[in-house]
C-alpha cells in the first residue's frame, strides 16, 4: 500500500466527513438516475485503492484538496517548487461573483513524496489555464491576457500584476490559451485551442490566429509568431532533448503529433493541405511528458506518457526515428481506473525524478454536454499524484538557483530533462553579463574538443546544442551575442538532430548574420549557412532546412534576389525522396516564397541546377497559373525535356487558361498520345475545371471517341469531362454506354451521372428514359433519378414517387432521397409527387431516415412519410420508460449482443462513427464514449440525435449557385474553398465563391434510427455503448 | 534602454521637435495639409451623457487603467454619465478583432449594433495605431473607413425615429505616438511614429470635416507625462503614467485642465470605474460565447439568461461611481 503523506491523511479525512454528511442528506437516488448516484465520494485513499498501476510502478498522494482545487496546469520551478493553477471559476463567472481563481506552489520540504508546504501565491484570477514560473514570479493564463505575477518583497505572494499580452479569445473556456512551457531556446511556447480568436498588439506589429494552434513568445522582447496551427485541444506539448516539439490533442485522435515551424494540423485554418499525427485511431489525450532522469528504469527512458482523461488511464508511447521524423507506438497503460472522478490532465517530471500527475478530479468533464450548472460538476477537489518506480533510489533534490554557472553548464550533459531545463532557466535568468564569461569558456573548450581529436566524445554533440540554445536565450540583440564558431560546429554535427536543431537557430539569428547569402567579411549568411542542410543525407535535417530557408526569405529585410535564392535552394528537397512532412515542408516553402522566385522564373533568371523538376513542383505547390504561358512557350519552343515534359503538360492542364486547355486537349486527342497519359492530363483538366471553372475553348466534341478508348482510365477521365464541359455533342455517346448491359455497373452509373449535367434535351430524354425503363437493373434506376433531379425536378419527382412505390432496396432509397434532399426546391416536388402514392412502411421509414439527417426541416415529406412510416415519425419515450430503459441496460442488458446490434446493417453505425480504426468519420469517434458520456445522454443522443450535437459535428448547409444543397461537417475552409463531410463520409470540396448562401444544420445522425430495436435491443446497444473505453475486457478484446 | 534611443523617440513628439522635423522635410505632407484645414469644433459632456468608448489596445487597456474615465467623471459630479468601454485589442476601423467566427465584415455590422445598443450620446472613436502598420498604401483606406465607421455610427435607425437627436456626438483620439522604450527599438518607432503621424493627421482631417471633438493625444500626450516618466511599457501600450498623461489630453480637449494632485485625489473613484469596468466586460464580451449565444447554443444556451443578469450589476456599480464622484467634488 502506498504511503499516504500528511496533507493527504488530512484530505482524506476531510473527505470523509463530507461523505458521510452526503450521505445523510442526498435524496433517495432515483434507480434510473444513475449518473447522480454513482458520483463517488471524493476520498483520496478510495481513488487511489482503484487505481491499477502498471508493475514496477507505484503512486503516492503528493497533494489534495483543500490545499489545491481544481489544478489545471502544474510545472516545477528551478528551486523544485510545483506551481499549480485551479479554478474553482471553470466552466463559467456567474454574474455577481469575483473571480478568485489562484496559483499555488506546493513544497516537499522534507523529502516524503507529499507536500507539506503550500502557499497562495497569487488569487483574484480568472480561470487560470496555465501557470509558468519565471522572471521573478509566473506567466499565467487569464482568459483574453497573459500576465506576469512577481513577488517583489520577498514574502512568497505576488505584489506585481503585469499584462504581457492581451487580445486572446475566449468564446470556450476549455480552449482558452494553456500548456505554458519553455523550449530550449528560452521561449514560451503556449496553445490555443480551435474555438478560440486572438488578435495580439505587440511593439512589433499585430499577431492574429483564428482557430489552433502553438504560439512561440519571448518575454523580454515580446517576439510573438504562431508555431505551428490547428489541433482541436492541443493540451499536451513536450520537447524531446533535441529540440522537437511532440504535441497530443485533447479532441484529435492521432495520438503524438510532430510540431515544427509552420506545420498545420487537423483544423487548420486558411490551409489546404494539413498533416497528421504518428497514432491514427488514439483516444484524444491531455497533457505529455517525456520520462527521463536516474530514478526511473532504463525501459522508461524516453517514453511518453500522456492521459486518456476520458477513460481515467494513464497512457505510454515510444518513439523511434523515422524519415523526416519520428514514429509512435503504444505501449501499456501506465495507470487505468475504474473511477470516473479520475481526470489525469498534466504529467511533469519532478525534482526528484518522480512523475508527478495532476488530477482534475471531475466526474462531469468538459461543459457543452452537461449544463454549466450542474450540481454533479466538482468545483472543489483535485489531486497531485506521485508515481514512482518501485525500489529504486530517488534522485537527490537540488535547488538550481544556488549552483554557480559551472556546475549548471554541468548539468546540460544529463539524461535529466528536468535537472537540464532547471539549469538552463537558471542560467538565462542570470543573464549574459553574469553567465558570459563562464559560457565562452564553455564553449571554447567544447569547440577544442572538436570530432578527431583526443577529447572528443559522442555526448559533446548535444552539449554544443545546449551551449547553442544558451547562447540563443542569453541573447540581448547585440552582434556580439551572436556565435557563429558555435553556430557552425552543430550545424555540421555529427548527430543529424544536432544539425536540424541548429536550422531554427539560424532563422533567429538571421538579422544578425549579415546579409542574407552573403555575410560580412566573406563569411557566410544566412542562406550559406544553411545551403548544405537541403542536401543532407538525413530526412529530418532536409526538413529542418527547407523550413528555415523559407522563413528566412520571407524575412522583411530579405531581398528578392536573395529570397529567390532560398526557394532555389529549398527546392533541393525535391531532388531526395520526401515523406509526407517532408513534402509538406517543401510545399510549403514554395508558396511562402512565391513572390520572389514566380518573377524569376518568369524572367529565365531563376537557378533551378538543371533541374527543371523543381520548378516543376513548385508551380504545382504554389498553383501558379501566372506561369502558364512561360510553361506554354517552353513546350512549344522544344526547350522542355523529356524528363519534365509530362510534368509541364499536366501542370499547364491543371493551371493554364481556356486557350492553353485547348492546346493540352488537342494532345490529349491524338492518336499518338499514349491512353495512359491522355487520361491523366484530362484528369488534370477536369480538376481545374473544378477548381477554376474554365474550359478549353474550341470544339470539344473530340471527347466522344475517347469515350469508347479500351482504356478503362481515359473512358473515366472523358465522362468526366464531358460532363465538366458540358458537351452535349456527346448525350448520345453517353446515353449509349448507360444503357450497354455489357458495360461495369460503376462505368454505367457515372455516364448517368455525367448526363445529368448535359445541357439540352437529348441528356434529359435519356436520362427519363432511363429512369422509367423498369427493366434496367435498381442501381440504375436510381442513379438515373439521381442524375434527373439535379437538373429538372419536375422530371424527376414523378417518376421517383412511381419508383418508391415498386419497393425498391433500401441502400438505393437511401441514395434517391439524398439527391432530392441534395436539389434546390426538389424535396417539395417529390412531397407533393407521394400524394396518393403508396409507399411501404420500411421504404417510408428509410426514406424518412434521410430527411430528418438533412441537417434542416423539411416539414412537406417529413408529415408525408411519417405517416407511411406508420410510426408517425420517430419513437419518442417518457422520462420514466427512459428511466426504465437505463435500469435495464444497468442490469438486465448484454454489451456483447449490444455490438453485434451496432455492427447490424439495419442501424449502419458504422458508417458514421469509428470505433478504433474501424468505421465512418461522419459522426464523433466512439472508441471511448462510455467513458466520456453519461448513460442518460447516450440514450437521448440515440432517440434525439438533434438535440446534443457533439464539438465539432454540428453540419453547415450550404446552398450553391448551381443550386445544390449540401449538408455536411466542415472539415477544412481555406481562402479558397469549403471542405465538408457529407452523410455519406464523403469529402465535398465547395469553392467559396460558389457558395450562394452558408447556414448552420443540425445533426446529420437520422432520427428513428433505432425506431426498429425492441426495448431489450436498445438496453442492449446502450450497455455496448456504455463500455466503450470503459471496460477492460471489452478493450482487450479489441 | 540606451540615452540616445529615449532622446530619439522623445524628440519625435516633443512639439518643439516636430516643427524641427517639418523644418527637415522629414514631415509628410498629409500632415501639412491637415494641419492647414479647419479646426476641430471643442467638445464637451452634458449631463446624462451616455459615452461609449470605442477603439484598439488603447482603449481595451483603458478599462484596466480607468484614468481617463475617471478623468471624465471627475470632472462631472453630478452629471450622471455613463460609459461603457467596448476596446478589442489588436482592433481597426474594419473591426478585424471582432468576427470572432465571421468575416470581419460581419464583426463589424455587429460592433454597430452594439454600439447603438448601448444607446450612446457620445461616441470616442480611438484607432489608427494597427492600421498604420500598412503604411503609406493603407492610408487613403484608413481614412474612408474612419469617415464610413463615423457614419455608421451617427445613422439613425430607423426605430429610432427623429435623426437629428438619435446620432450620438463624436469624438476622435488620434493613437499615443509608439516610444523607442525596450523591447521596442528607437529607429523602429521613429520609423512606426513617422507613418502613425500621416494617420493621426487623416484622423484630424476627418474630424475637422466632419465638425467632431477631437482629442490628439498623437501630439499632446508626450507634453502631459511628468518628468522622466516613460508614456509605455514596451514601446506601444500606455504605462501607467502614459494612461495619466493621456486623461490630461481629455481633460484639456474639453476644456477643463486637471489638477496636479488629480490622480492622488481620484483613487476611490478609480478603483471603483475598475470594479464597473470588469463586471461590464463580463457581460459584453462573456466568456463560452460558442454556447451561449453561437453555433453551440443548442448545448449552452440555456445559461443566456445569466448575462443580463450582469445589468444591474453594472449599474449599480456605476452609481457608486457617480456618488463617488459627487463627494469629491
């Protein structure tokens, strides 16, 4: 059993006592009102008892309430403090209170694993979401500020309150900025999360993000730029020893995200292309740690550890190099509850070499779901956990601030991440005046110990990166701070993730490295300094490179030439093999630096190295139909080569203008283009038909006789364009495929597709005929109705309504109604086109699935289908069957026979929702959702699937020009264009200027859904629904 | 900071010093020619004045600071005003730190129209500074939209009838000069403070056009700082001081200087304009709008009902301030 220390013992019998009151004085739980009753009772000794610790491991009480309530972020100071912020003001100020939120430190004075010293050192906050100490005091997260906190007497309470920076969004208060920490580099590097809008004054300019991301800060110069964006809830960020930011999302599920400058996740806005994270499928997880320093065993070294906070476990991963950058793997669990109150959200290594874990405790997470009232929410508890590794000797404490500069410059060869970030806080606070001189001869001697020479050892690879990340935190803005004997030797280490570290460092120093290209006295600039880096043999260096030559060029006082020299250079990556990130980052680059090298390719003075590929890529990158012309004229001038000339071509396909459409259509057409390469430069065209709209000029009826190649790819690629084009010339060509009963089933479906665009009567006859030929095969039928509704309802409706009559499967009903729900003014015709007609209950029923997922109200077929459902409309249960129905599903129900129910393809929740990595992305993951979601709210979710819509799923209906109505999740926007996810788990791209009018929906989930579940089913699937994340055997079984 | 950068920044928007810099040619012309137009018409509060102050960092941080609304109030026992500060920082006449998840332009149909909510009489108008960082190509954009968001502001709605006593009076603030303070460099705020100073003439042309109150704390507000205090923080955000010497501008402007011991003899009143500051922030920019009011208001928006709860809070904080007032007088 572990020790439970003094403050613990105290809380504990505090905890007690308030039990046993709320026992005598909560009503007589309702038996259905299962969340309240099972609220447990907030004893430490209890929550510890129920908590599996993985072997080898075990975990102590640190501190608990009273003493802290509510932590929402802890970190350690150099002295060995815990500094906690918690706020008992989350989710919401009433009106009338005071915000009193408060920082704590907490101290282990005599070394027992519990804190027996803590002191208020700050109060009157407004939900402090992040605490950091330094500078005298501590950087503290205040809804729309961050401030400064100092004690200036001496007497461990802060007397100073300074705004640092103003201007940060709080339209959510779980995405208010947060995840304080230093980087190496002696910034602050601090989150927002998606919801959140910021617009920041700083002396140098204004800073802006919509949405998240990591914002990187220095305090003394108030430098401020965004990190890296997107992420829903990036509440986990730590920094391996070479510098690398791994990031978690609270609300993503992909696991350890890889940060670096300039890259863009899920949610990000304003981008078109984002990346992912290295653990598809992940719960979403809170807070990261890396574990490190001589308590711990040699096996935990370097591996992760982070919170499923919805499922009450404690999470481990391993990371291993890969490509540009690093690979994830899972590893056990480091501690799983059954308690629901557990709410691991902060993980910090400790002066001790114990990992602390701070516990929100809250059996009610999050405040969209549960009202922010609810009595059930824990405004008053909270835990700091210790776990430490079973017989072995803790590290002895040291406070930092009373070492010399000496034996803190020591201290960079460590293992120890915190005993290293401790020293280096130390070090800058000193300041370069103090710690100068002791750092030169630092430096001095590690540079003698050059590769080669007697004193040469691997561990001085990452001691040079410490010096250099000291040098870049002592900087006071002078020349003289800058090292470039230093700067040089990392980046020409031994150790590739020396060299890609030493990148960022150059971008910092940029100003101060002489002009870029060319620095004074001959010695190299900027863009020298990092030439070398594009080329290296390692991925990850590449990344580093590519990312640092465009942020140099983009630097203000940055010339065009030089700029120009960048790209140039930063389009060496294209030459190597790049993985995703690595492309990205070239990507990238070429749109950043598209104002300098656009006009120097268009005027032949740009260095491509003879290598007219990269120009190649990055016209491609940046979509750069202003090179379309100089493309034209080097294919037609012969100066293209053969190695880029299909490159050329299918760039000019995708970006040139409606004349130069017609010169690639003209060789797509001959006979002596290959049918392989025809179709993918006419693949090409229909793309920038798609995001352009423009169409070759000429005559385009040539596209017929491609329609019937023997290729199967160019056939696809002509409907296609016929269809883009709208070449009527070629109705009868198509109609001729859609009714050739020797064709695929797939080819004849997208000729009736592509018809349904045709301008003129030939395609609309066909396409009527085709529709009422009760001969032709369903998925035919349907796909003709599909086609007709989108350009004469008035065809389509009739002979939809004679066609549902004939019962037709319900997959097809489903696929005809979603097009008529998906046509302007179509859903009325077919409602007034079912008058009379008799439909089925089950083609009434699925049919009315799809209206009510439409993500808005269609009261005409709604009334007419309710009523040929012959359920009136979905099944709606009193509070009392809703109270039964979850005491059956407590007690009387089967979770296994729940999943096979969920799996059934009557209910296709798998075609929405995932579970791991199985199943649609339409609806929220439910990998964990027992764990996140109280049984009372699964179940309304179930009957009512409108009335909670999960973050993130509420759906946007979008009218077109064209007159389409699409419902769907927004999934990305750019200045360009809407992405949604429609109920099919389909992408739709929408350009922006296509858009005619943009509301929000509802829930794209069907109501009724479970209409067809006996009473025992619906227990059945609510009990399944109840485990997820939740129970153990359950998750192994997966 | 090193002497020379402080004497720079300083000579920049010392009087004597500007007339130096016109001497050098160094002065822009839209500055000479604003210079030359028609005077701004003098302004002044009446009793039961409703204030809306509207505008950047400036004015946000304002509502922390409360000297230049304690300036105002103090200078009006009596007088029963009201003010209510809606600063956004980082804002411009585009309203850009208001779409919140719209378009600017959306957040600044809804700035009007929390504007007019408030039933303003008056209306201080304080942008220019983030705008300024477009340079010479923003400033003909600037100074349209300067003169669109004063008739936006001015233009009755159509419930509210008679016109003429509908639109609230305006007042425009030319921004505080930026200071080459640390971190901010002093060759970089000479070179912000030049470009800042065409804007601060546009705002004079606009104001004298449109026959507006104006208070030019671009030109003044060095003149009000006592000696050796600096006017910011870091550069750009008003000190302490700097918020004090921008409250004598104000003072000035409407034409009743205040004392030396003001400040030392305001705190209570100040202390109290802070308290009504916080309570009214929390009710016009609350935290979880996305529930309460926005796309997730089918979750939250229940809890809707707690923000008006925050109106007599307000109010009657702003009565003790009045009764504060009152009794200093």
């Amino acid at each position: 059993m572990p020790s439970i220390p003094y403050l613990a013992r105290r809380a504990a019998r505090h905890a007690i006592a308030a039990a046993i009151l709320w026992i005598a004085i909560a009503p007589r739980p309702a038996s259905a009102q299962r969340a309240l009753t099972d609220i447990p009772t907030p004893d430490p000794a209890a929550e510890l008892a129920a908590m599996e610790v993985a072997e080898g491991y075990e975990v102590n009480l640190f501190a608990a309430d009273p003493a802290i309530r509510k932590p929402l972020q802890i970190n350690f100071d150099p002295s060995g403090r815990m500094w906690v912020s918690s706020s008992s003001v989350y989710p919401q100020l009433k009106p009338g209170e005071v915000p009193d939120d408060t920082v704590t430190i907490l101290d282990d004075t005599d070394g027992d694993g519990g804190a027996d010293v803590w002191q208020v050192f700050a109060s009157g906050l407004h939900m402090p979401t992040a605490v950091l100490p330094g500078d005298g005091g501590c950087y503290v997260a205040n809804a729309t500020e961050m401030l400064h906190l100092a004690d200036t007497d001496g007497d461990g309470r802060a007397d100073t309150r300074r705004t640092i920076l103003s201007g940060f969004g709080t339209e959510d208060t779980h995405h208010l900025i947060h995840t304080f920490r230093w980087g190496p580099d002696a910034r602050l590097y601090f989150n927002q999360s998606i919801y959140i809008h910021s617009h920041v004054e700083t002396p140098h300019g204004i800073h802006r993000l919509n949405g998240g991301g990591m914002w990187r800060f220095r305090p003394a110069t108030l430098d401020l730029a965004v990190f890296a964006r997107g992420w829903v809830n990036p509440w986990g960020h730590a920094i391996d020893p070479w510098g690398r930011s791994l990031v978690t999302d609270g609300a993503g599920g992909e696991g350890i995200n890889l940060g670096f400058p300039g890259a863009a996740y899920f949610t990000a806005v304003g981008t078109p292309r984002i990346l992912h994270g290295m653990n598809p499928g992940s719960p979403k997880l809170c807070g990261l740690e890396i574990l490190s320093g001589a308590h711990l065993p040699d096996d935990a070294q370097g591996t992760l550890v982070t919170h499923d906070f919805r499922a009450n476990r404690v999470c481990r991963y391993r990371l291993t190099e890969s490509g540009s950058g690093l690979k994830s793997e899972k590893l056990p669990d480091l501690i799983r509850s059954s308690r629901v109150d557990f709410r691991p959200i902060d993980v910090k290594m400790g002066p001790d070499g114990a990992l602390y874990i701070a516990d929100w405790y809250n059996p009610i997470i999050q405040h969209g779901e549960v009202d922010f009232r609810d009595d059930r929410r824990d405004r008053t508890h909270g835990r700091i956990w210790r776990v430490t590794a079973k017989g072995r000797p803790l590290v002895p404490r040291v406070d930092a601030t009373t070492l010399s500069d000496t034996k803190l410059l020591d201290r960079f060869d460590t293992q120890d991440g915190y005993a290293r970030d401790a020293a280096r806080r130390v070090l800058v606070e000193r300041g370069i005046a103090e710690v100068g001189p002791e750092l030169d001869a630092c430096v001095a001697a590690a540079l003698r110990a050059a590769p080669g020479t007697a004193g040469y050892h691997r561990g001085l690879e990452r001691r040079c990166l410490e010096l250099l990340w000291l040098r870049q935190g002592l900087d006071d803005g002078s020349n003289a701070a800058i090292d470039r004997a230093l700067l040089s030797r990392v980046l020409t280490s031994p150790d590739p993730r020396a060299r890609a570290a030493a990148c960022r460092v150059v971008v910092d120093w940029a100003d101060r490295l002489g002009r870029p290209g060319a620095g004074p006295d001959g010695s190299p600039g900027p863009i020298d300094l990092l030439a070398p880096t594009v080329d290296d043999d390692v991925a990850a260096v590449r990344l580093e490179g590519v990312r640092a030559l465009a942020a140099v060029g983009a630097l203000t006082e940055t010339s065009p030439a030089d700029a120009t020299r960048a790209a140039a250079l930063a389009l060496h990556a294209v030459d190597h093999p790049r993985d995703d990130a690595l492309d990205y980052a070239v990507w990238l680059a070429a749109r950043e630096l598209q104002a300098a090298w656009i006009p120097a390719v268009l005027a032949g003075t740009f260095d491509d190295g003879g290598r007219p590929g990269r120009v190649m890529y990055a016209i491609r990158a940046a979509e750069a139909t202003q090179t379309a012309t100089w493309m034209v004229d080097r294919w037609q001038s012969g100066v293209a080569t053969l190695t880029d000339l299909d490159q050329l071509i299918d760039n000019i396909a995708l970006l040139g203008d409606a004349e130069q459409q017609a010169l690639v259509f003209a060789m797509a057409i001959d006979p002596a283009t290959p049918q392989v390469r025809a179709a993918t430069v006419i693949g090409q065209q229909v793309e920038a038909f798609r995001k352009r709209r423009v169409v070759p000029t000429g005559d385009l009826s040539a596209v017929q006789s491609l329609l019937s190649s023997a290729e199967p790819s160019l056939t696809a690629a002509a409907i296609d364009a016929a269809a883009a084009w709208q070449v009527e010339a070629a109705a009868d060509a198509l109609a001729k495929i859609a009714g050739d009963g020797d064709r695929p089933l797939p080819v004849r479906r997208a000729t009736i597709l592509a018809l349904g665009s045709l301008p003129g009567d030939a395609a609309r006859a066909a396409l009527c005929a085709t529709a009422a030929d009760q001969d032709s095969p369903a998925e035919i039928v349907a796909a003709a109705l599909s086609s007709l509704v989108t350009r004469s309802p008035a065809d389509a409706a009739p002979l939809a309504a004679a066609w549902l009559s004939r019962s037709p499967g319900e997959g097809l009903v489903h696929e005809v109604l979603r097009a008529f729900l998906g046509a302007r003014g179509a859903a009325d015709r077919l409602a007034i086109a079912l008058q009379g007609t008799a439909l089925t209950p089950a083609t009434a029923r699925a049919a009315l699935q799809d209206v009510t997922a439409a993500g808005r109200p269609e009261p005409g077929l709604e009334a007419i289908l309710g009523s040929a459902s012959a359920t009136g409309g979905p099944r709606s249960m009193t509070a009392a069957q809703r109270a039964e129905l979850l005491t059956l599903a407590r007690d009387g129900a089967d979770a296994t026979r729940g999943a096979a129910i969920y799996a059934a393809a009557q209910l296709r929740c798998i075609a929405c929702h995932r579970i791991d990595r199985e199943g649609g992305r339409v609806g929220p993951n439910l990998t964990a959702i027992g764990a996140a979601s109280q049984p009372d709210y699964l179940l309304e979710s179930l009957l009512e699937p409108a009335k909670n819509v999960k973050e993130g799923y509420a759906s946007v209906v979008v009218l077109t020009t064209d007159g389409l109505v699409v419902s769907g999740i927004p999934v990305s926007r750019s200045d360009r264009e809407l992405v949604l996810r429609d109920a099919l788990d389909k992408e739709i791209r929408i350009r922006l200027v296509d858009i005619d009018e943009e509301s929000p929906g509802t829930s794209l989930m069907p109501a009724g859904l479970v209409d067809g579940l006996s009473r025992e089913q619906l227990a059945d699937l609510l009990c399944y629904l109840v485990s997820l994340g939740r129970t153990a055997a359950v998750e192994e079984a997966r | 900071m090193p002497p020379h950068a402080r004497s720079l920044s300083a000579a920049l928007f010392s009087r004597s010093a500007l007339s130096l810099l016109a001497a050098t040619a160094l002065l822009p012309t839209a500055w000479l020619a604003a210079a030359a137009a028609p005077g701004p018409v003098s302004w002044s509060l009446r009793a039961g004045d409703r204030v809306v102050l509207l505008g950047d960092t400036v004015i946000e941080r304002e509502g922390e600071s409360g000297a230049i609304e304690t300036a105002l109030v103090a200078m009006h026992p009596g007088a029963n005003l009201t003010f209510r500060n809606l600063g956004w920082s980082g804002d411009t006449v585009w309203a850009e730190s208001r779409g919140v998840f719209d378009a600017p332009s959306a957040g600044y149909a809804r700035m009007i129209d929390v504007v007019r909510g408030q039933k303003p009489t008056v209306v201080i108008v304080a942008y220019g500074r983030n705008e300024s960082l477009a340079g010479a190509a923003g400033l003909e954009p600037f100074r349209k939209q300067l003169d669109r968001l004063c008739d936006d502001l001015q233009r009755p709605t159509p419930a509210e009838g008679d016109a003429a006593d509908a639109a609230p009076r305006l007042v425009l603030v030319t921004p505080p000069p930026l200071e080459g303070v640390s971190p901010l460099k002093a060759a970089a705020a000479l070179a912000r403070n030049q470009t800042l100073a065409d804007y601060a003439a546009a705002i004079r042309t606009v104001a004298a056009a449109r026959g507006t109150g104006i208070v030019d704390l671009f030109a003044e507000v060095a003149d009000k700082l006592p000696a050796g205090a600096h006017l910011t923080e870091n550069g750009v955000h008003l000190s302490d001081a700097g918020y004090g010497a921008a409250a004598a501008v104000f003072a000035d402007s409407c034409g009743q200087p205040l004392s030396g011991d003001f400040a030392s003899r305001t705190t209570a009143i100040r202390d109290a304009v802070n308290k009504k500051n916080r309570l009214f922030f929390h009710s016009w920019r609350p935290a979880n709008e996305t529930y309460l009011f926005l796309f997730r208001r089918h979750e939250q928006g229940n809890n809707a009902i707690e923000i008006p709860q925050f109106d007599p809070l307000v109010e009657a904080a702003e009565a003790t301030v009045r009764e504060l007032a009152r009794e200093s007088r």
